[in-house]
C-alpha cells in the first residue's frame, strides 16, 4: 500500500470515527441553540452513557472541601484523587514526546461524544470534573498550546456560552495538563471566589481607561491579577497584546513572531484572533520554553462585554512539588487554583494547606501585587 493509500485511508477513519462522537453541532450563524444548553444536553447524556464519566462525578460528589481564608481573599481547598492524573503529570518535552495526546480524537476514550464547535473544536466533558458542568474545548488538529494568536477565540467562546459559563485558559508552563494540544477549559461562572473578589472596590486599584477597555489592577488578593474588561473584542484584544508584551519584557520571556494558522477546519480563527506581534500556534514538536509568558486566564462576557483575568506566573510548581515522602506537596496550580479552588489529590495535603501554606504558594508560582504594578504602568 502507497504512502498516499494509507493517507486517504487514515482521513477515511478519522472522518467516521468525528462523525460518531457527534452529539450537536454549532455553528455559530445565529441559528443554533445556545451553547450553553448544547453542553448541559452532553453531559445528561454523558452521564448515561458513559461510565468513565459518571465515575468522575461520584468522585466530585465525595470530594471533600474546606475553606480559608487570607485577609481579602479566599481559597476553596478540594480533596479529588482523581485529579491525581493531572496534578501528577510529567511535562518535561520527553515525556511528552513519548506518550499518545489523550485530546487528540483517535485517542479519546471510545464512549466520549462532542459539540462540533465551528468547525474547528471539540467541546468534551471533562471526565475528572473539578467543578459541575466541567468542560475541555479541543482543537481538532494537534497543535501546541498556545493564547498568542488565539485570544479571539478565547472571546469568542465566552460570548458564545454567555454570562452562565466562565472559559479558562493554561498556559503550556504553568497548568496545562496537555501543552502539546491547543485547548481551553469552561465551567459555569461564579464559583471561583476570584470571580468576586476582582470587582470588589476595595481589592480595586489603578483602574486606566482608554478606548472603551478598562484595565486595572488587585492588591490583597495573595498574588496579583491584572483585569481587561471591555465591549469591543478587537479594543481587549489589543490592550491584551501590550499586556503580554510588557509582560514578557518583565519577566524575560521571548515572543517570536510566526505566521497564523489557518486552515479548512480553522476559518474561526480568520475571526480576528491574531495579538499585535504575536504568532498563532505553530505545528512541530512542542518545546515549553518557546513564545509566551506563563500566564492563566479566565474570561466571561455579559451584556457588559467581555472581561479577562489575568494571573502572571512565575513558575508552574511551588518548590515542595519536588521533595520526597511527606515533605512533598503535590498542588501544581493552574487557572483553578489561581482562581480560588486548590486542588489536592492527596489526604495529607487537602489536610496540611493553611493560610500560611498557601499565600507562600502564592508568592512562589505568581507576580506580587508590585510587579502587577509595574506591568500596569507599563501600559
């Protein structure tokens, strides 16, 4: 058989097995019912059918959950051992390199059905939930992770859920369980307590105002955030691009330019998702020490517009990761935790994490309310 007979051949079975994981599809022309209630509509009868999954909310069901308290902040701390999978992964480029993508299609799990969103993505349940209603979004083409170039999509999909869902990005260095594949996250809105806690006035500081985005700053808060919020998709896009260039000048990181992707199944990006100066994902081996700043988003979008919080990072596990026995500590913080829920797989840790434990958290992965300060002014 030639090279191209198994190419075709390879298209062929790809193309059934999308078409039998298709639940719904939307496609975005105004006609289609809405998102929100499409994934609602999945994850009932996910939950039937699908016993992986229906193992995955037992355990939410039975996860244990304390909270504590910092001087303006709270934190929600999860005991869920099946995120033992996530919080244990080895992303070094080797490991990775060795083992199949679990988001790409022919590796998901036989049961899983999809959204065909755009044609471009595949909204999945999240069969290790850390909230109800836990969603991942999968680029249909392998592609490493990556917002530079991507933000109009991030928005895109916020305004297509609407004001019930809040979509989260990981950065490939900081939280992303799979940084060799394009994906987001979504999950209904209101239960991070940071959802709250950016708008409270007294968490509120050096608000600037310019073309219709707001931007500004939280102090108190154990790290610190930076919020875009605007009603103009390309006006919060631009101000993002500045945001992460300044960004990269502080902390050193590197954005190359490279051309966008573009493609049959990728016209949603064509939508004005490029960031001024930023390349789109690029296909090749994944290497986390290319193109961004560490960083974890959140974006929502009401009749308000859209808002993104912003958490700069500076390294993806706190120290104790590494140690041995019981001095270990396995919390590898991503948008969730950043956004108010630790998650903890293990007993000694969900029992061990104080406040103390995890403002040191805090200081040890994130920017401090004065370099959020400096990356402001840099605006």
């Amino acid at each position: 058989m030639s090279d191209a007979q198994r190419d075709r051949d390879f298209q062929m079975s790809h193309e059934a097995d999308l078409q039998r994981r298709i639940f719904a599809v939307y496609g975005g022309d105004g006609e289609d019912r809405p998102l929100a209630d499409l994934t609602a509509g999945l994850l009932e009868r996910q939950m039937k059918s699908w016993p992986g999954l229906a193992e995955g909310y037992a355990a939410l069901e039975a996860a244990g959950m304390r909270e504590i308290s910092g001087d303006n902040w709270t934190v929600k701390v999860q005991f869920n051992p099946r995120r033992i999978v996530s919080s244990g992964a080895k992303l070094d480029p080797e490991s990775i390199r060795k083992r199949p993508c679990f988001l790409c299609l022919s590796h998901l799990p036989p049961e899983q059905q999809a959204i065909l969103y755009r044609d471009a993505f595949l909204v999945i349940c999240n069969p290790a939930p850390i909230y109800p209603g836990h969603l991942t979004i999968v680029y249909r083409r392998h592609l490493p992770q990556s917002i530079l170039g991507n933000l109009g999509i991030l928005l895109r999909l916020a305004a297509d859920f609407g004001p019930r869902m809040v979509v989260s990005y990981n950065g490939p260095r900081c939280g992303a369980s799979a940084p060799d594949h394009l994906h987001f996250q979504a999950a209904p809105a209101g239960l991070l307590p940071v959802e709250a806690e950016v708008m409270e006035p007294r968490n509120r500081v050096g608000v600037k105002r310019r073309r219709g985005v707001s931007l500004w700053r939280t102090r108190g808060l154990g790290r610190g955030i930076l919020v875009i919020e605007g009603k103009s998709a390309a006006g919060v896009s631009s101000a993002f691009g500045e945001a992460i260039a300044a960004l990269g000048r502080l902390t050193g990181s590197a954005i190359r330019k490279t051309r966008l992707v573009r493609g049959a199944e990728g016209r949603i990006e064509k939508r004005n998702t490029s960031l001024p100066g930023s390349p789109g994902p690029r296909a090749g081996s994944f290497n986390p020490t290319d193109g961004e700043p560490m960083l974890n988003l959140l974006c929502t979008h009401t009749r308000q517009g859209w808002r993104l919080i912003l958490f700069p990072r500076l390294k993806h596990r706190p120290e104790a990761y590494d140690r041995q026995g019981n001095e270990k500590l396995l919390v590898s913080p991503g948008a969730a935790d950043m956004g108010g829920i630790f998650i903890t797989p293990m007993e000694k840790d969900f029992l061990a994490l104080d406040r103390e434990l995890i403002r040191g958290i805090f200081h040890e992965v994130a920017l401090d309310d004065a370099a959020v300060k400096s990356l402001l002014d840099a605006l």
